[in-house]
C-alpha cells in the first residue's frame, strides 16, 4: 500500500475514533439528564407523601399526582439502564 492510502487508513481510524468518542459523551449526557431528572422526581414524590401524610384531605388528590410520578419515574429507570448498558458497550469499544 502507497503512502496516500495508509494515511487515508489512518485518517479514517481517526474520524471513527472521533464518532465513537462523541457518541460516547452524548449517550453520558443523556444519561446524567435522565439522572437529575429521577433525582428531581424523587424530591417532588418525597414532598408529596409528607404533604398527604399531613392533610387527609390531600390523599386523593395525591394519590394521583403520586401515581403519575411513579409512572415517570418507572419510565427514567428503563431508560437510565438501557442507557448505562450503551455507555458501556461504548466505553468497551472506544477502549477496544
């Protein structure tokens, strides 16, 4: 092979490093986004079981604002370990 198509060879091994790297760091941005979110989520359920512990008249009212954040909640997890499974498989192949 000529010297053109080594550095051809090796400026596409680059750019394919470069792309595994940046999908790498926005699958970990996705990921840290969807954490902060059930972080966040966590709070609003905390508060809104002390509240309803606190005012019977609140239960039902709670109960399906409880129920909705649950659902989401449920959603982030899924998602947060699909994600973590990517980033590792990712993070392996970047390594290779």
């Amino acid at each position: 092979m000529d010297i053109l198509g080594e550095a051809k060879q090796v400026l596409q091994s680059v750019a394919h490093s470069a792309t595994a790297q940046a999908d790498y760091m926005k699958l970990q941005a996705r990921l840290s986004s969807l954490e902060s979110e059930q972080t966040q989520l966590e709070r609003q359920f905390r508060e809104l079981t002390r509240r309803a512990q606190r005012l019977p008249c609140m239960r039902q009212i709670a109960a399906r604002e409880l129920n909705v954040l649950m659902e989401r909640m449920d959603e982030i997890e899924e998602q947060i370990a699909e994600l973590r499974e990517e980033v590792q498989q990712h993070g392996e192949d970047i390594r290779g």
